[in-house]
C-alpha cells in the first residue's frame, strides 16, 4: 500500500470512516519560536513594521490563510497556516519573513490536513 504525498488528495474510492472530515486539504502549520536575536532590538526598530506588512502581503496573496500571536509568553511567539504545493515551496514562504531572515524568529514548519479554510478571510484596512 503506498503512503499518500503531502499535495495528494485522499482518494475518493476509498471507504470513508464516518468520523473523519470529508473536507481536508493539505497545510502547512507554521510554529514560530524565539531566535537567537530575540532580544536584539538596536538597528531593527522597523522589523515589526516590515513582519506585519510581510504577513499582510502574504495574506492577502492566500499564501497565509491567517497568522496570530501566542500569547502566553512561553517559546513559542505566534503561528500560522501556509498554503503551498509542497514543502520547499512553503519553506520558502516562512523564509521570507522579516524575523527569520533577521535571526529574531525560528520557523518550524510542519505538514497537516485540516478542514478546508477556503472561506476564511481575513480583513485589513484600506491602504491610504
């Protein structure tokens, strides 16, 4: 029996047990944890702006269906579901965020399957 691939669909022949969603896609869910340079904020008062526009461009492309902070002041700083073809497609998303070019953030990317999140908006302010 051959194992299914991070980008394939399940197979629709298969018996379906009744207690898993019918409706799961692939993606991929995106820990971001304290770097190296967590503490390093000499030269890099614009690195929130340059994370949040980051997000919001990435966003607003569908390659993040959304992202949020953690709260609880523990490792791990926020996370963030990606939507790509594979793996080297969605590392390369998560490396072009501004923390973890800078050392700020470690990005530990893990595949999942998770109910389709194609209605899921999320919403910004008008540019002026």
């Amino acid at each position: 029996m051959g194992s299914i691939g991070h980008n394939q669909e399940v197979s629709s022949n298969k018996p379906r047990t009744p207690d898993v969603p019918r409706n799961l896609k692939p993606y991929f869910l995106c820990l971001l944890k304290k770097g190296p340079r967590w503490n390093v904020t000499e030269g890099h008062e614009n690195l929130m702006p340059e994370y949040l526009a980051y997000l919001r461009r990435e966003t607003e492309a569908r390659r993040i269906i959304f992202a949020g902070p953690i709260t609880d002041d523990g490792e791990v700083i926020a996370v963030a579901v990606v939507q790509a073809p594979g793996t080297p497609e969605a590392t390369a998303i998560i490396n072009e965020n501004p923390g973890v070019k800078s050392g700020h953030f470690v990005a530990e990317l893990r595949p999942c399957y998770l109910p389709a999140l194609d209605a899921v908006q999320v919403e910004y302010p008008d540019r002026r």
